[in-house]
C-alpha cells in the first residue's frame, strides 16, 4: 500500500528531491497585472493549480502573444513552487502549442498566437453551456469527501478487497484506459459509503464530469499526483480514519476542479 502524505512540492510537505529551487521569500514580485493573478498556490495541489493559474494569465491576453511570460524564477517565487513543477507546468502548455520556449540571451518562454484548442473547442463550449461547472464540482467534492468518510467508518473485509483492486487497476492502467478505471475507483468508493442515495447522485455527476475531462488533455504529471492522492485515500480508509479521508478527497477534487477552470476558462 502506499504510503499517504502530500503528494506535492509546495510548503509544507516539500516533495523528496524537489527542495531546491523553491523560493523562500517573497522575491522580485511580477509587477501589474498579473498581481491579481498570480498567487502562491495551496498545498497539495501544486501542478494543478500553477496550470490553472497561468492558463489563466494567457487567456486573459495578460501577456500578448509574442510577448514574453516573467522568468522562471519570478514565476516559481510568485506561485510558491519549485522551477522543477514550473518547468512541467510550461512543457503541457508548450504541448498545447500555447507558449514556446525560445533560447539564447533573449530566449525565455514566449506566447503563441491563440489557435483551437485540441479536441475541438467548440464541442468543449457546447459541453459548458449545458451544465452549471461551479456546482458540478462543489457537489462532486461534498460526495466524494462524504463516501471517503463513510467508507473509513468500517468495511468488511471483501469490500477492502474491493477497494484495493479498484485501487490497482488505476495503477496498471494504460493511458487510453485510465479514466474509465478512475472512474470506476470513485464509484467503488461512493458504492460501499452505505448510502445507495448518495451512489446514485455521484453516478449522475461523474457522468456529467466526465463529458468535461473528455475535452481536455489527459496530463502524466497530473495522472500520478492523482494516483498518490488515491492511494492516499485508500490507505485512509483502510486506517478507519475519517477526517484523513475526507482531507484527502477534497484535496484530490481540488486539483480536478484546478484543471478543468484552467482549461476551460
């Protein structure tokens, strides 16, 4: 079993191996605008909330395309993270053909001129319009966090059982079959709360989720946080420890709700 903890490097709970490079004071601030931006990310979900905050900063058109993002070291000071996470943070948005790193005495990352997003942006907008994201993600977290609580109350041995294979088919999943056993992972959980009310309700709003994270990139540095996080819940609730559980549950859709406002900001 995995062992719990943050699965992330900012304070406190420095990832092993990722301590150097992570600003300590406040540094050279990133002047104007993006002030409002830019902001030191929570513990815990330090990937994921970078990404969503510096999404935003380039959908706003806070920085113009061909201009140049602050520094590496402005930016892991502003956000409280290690130029390690800062640098994976850029390689997605390189990915994404939104920014481009550029090197030389006047290299940096610069940003790209604003094309469709992968997948196809306007099934993305149709998706959006049809459901309330806010409240989908706020009912999603008071679920999960209320099945994870539940289920570390006591399970009987076979449900455990339960739980550890729906914990080991994430993680030998392959990439093309990791959502739909993510998926299937949560409902386990949701499933054996004891409440077939709450099951059905999740079932309802996993779904509606779902139609959502299909129109953005499956991330393999959000991947594997995600399963540290799960292992970290799984362990919890094979502790009986219910604060634990909900703490990490919430933690976890804190980061999917991270992703998809950047994304579909």
């Amino acid at each position: 079993m995995a062992t719990s903890g943050r699965a992330d490097d900012t304070r406190p709970g420095v990832r092993a191996g990722e301590a150097d490079g992570v600003a300590g004071g406040a540094g050279d601030p990133v002047p104007g605008p993006l002030d409002s931006v830019l902001r030191p990310v929570r513990a815990g979900n330090g990937f994921e909330e970078a990404l969503e905050q510096i999404l935003q900063l380039l959908r706003l058109g806070l920085v113009p395309p061909g201009e140049r993002l602050p520094s590496e070291r402005e930016l892991s000071q502003h956000l409280r993270i290690s130029r390690v996470t800062l640098r994976e943070v850029l390689k997605v948005l390189q990915d994404q053909d939104m920014v481009e790193s550029r090197r030389g005495r006047y290299g940096g990352t610069f940003v790209l001129p604003r094309t469709a997003a992968p997948g196809g942006s306007g099934e993305l907008r149709r998706r959006i319009a049809a459901v309330d994201v806010e409240d989908t993600l706020r009912f999603r977290e008071v679920l999960e966090a209320g099945a994870a609580g539940l289920c570390a109350e006591g399970l009987t041995a076979d449900a455990e059982d339960r739980l550890r294979g729906a914990l080991d088919a994430t993680q030998g999943a392959r990439l093309e079959e990791y959502r739909r056993q993510d998926t299937l992972l949560h409902l386990t959980l949701a499933e054996l709360s004891g409440s077939r009310t709450l099951a059905t309700q999740y079932a309802g709003v996993r779904a509606t989720l779902n139609e959502l994270l299909d129109c953005i990139p499956l991330l393999v540095r959000n991947l594997e946080h995600s399963q540290q996080q799960h292992a970290a819940v799984v362990e919890a609730v094979l502790d009986r420890d219910p604060d634990a559980a909900r703490e990490m549950m919430r933690e976890h859709c804190g980061g999917t709700a991270a992703l998809l406002r950047g994304f579909l900001a």
